[in-house]
C-alpha cells in the first residue's frame, strides 16, 4: 500500500537540486534552503520539509506526460 501522491512533482535534468519551499502563489512563504541529489537508481528525491518530489529526467521514475 502506498501513501498519498507528493504534493508538487518537478521534473529536473540535474541530480543536484535545491530546495526551499517557495512557489509561484506565495514565494515568501517556504522553509530553509536544502540541497539533495537524486540516486541513479531510484531516480527521484523526495524535499524532507515540504515533500515536494524532484525527478530526473529519463531516469527511473520519469513518466511520460500525459
């Protein structure tokens, strides 16, 4: 059983990312900057503060668009 979907998935072509919670409707609002890096063998990396999803491009957890 798997639990509820990430709130945001962005798709990204690095395996280092960063992350701070901002967005486009309130970018004042968010949490301290994080840096994480996706595995090659999973493909994604999940943010521990806001559960935002990054997914490698290509990779393992890439899904087409629909």
């Amino acid at each position: 059983m798997q639990g509820p979907p990430p709130p945001e998935t962005i798709r990204v072509a690095t395996v280092q990312v960063a992350c701070d919670g901002s967005g486009e409707v309130s970018p004042a609002l968010g949490h301290p900057r994080v840096f994480l890096r996706i595995e090659p063998d999973t493909g994604f990396v999940e943010c521990g503060y806001c559960d935002r999803r990054f997914v490698l491009e290509g990779g393992p957890a890439d899904q087409p668009r629909q």
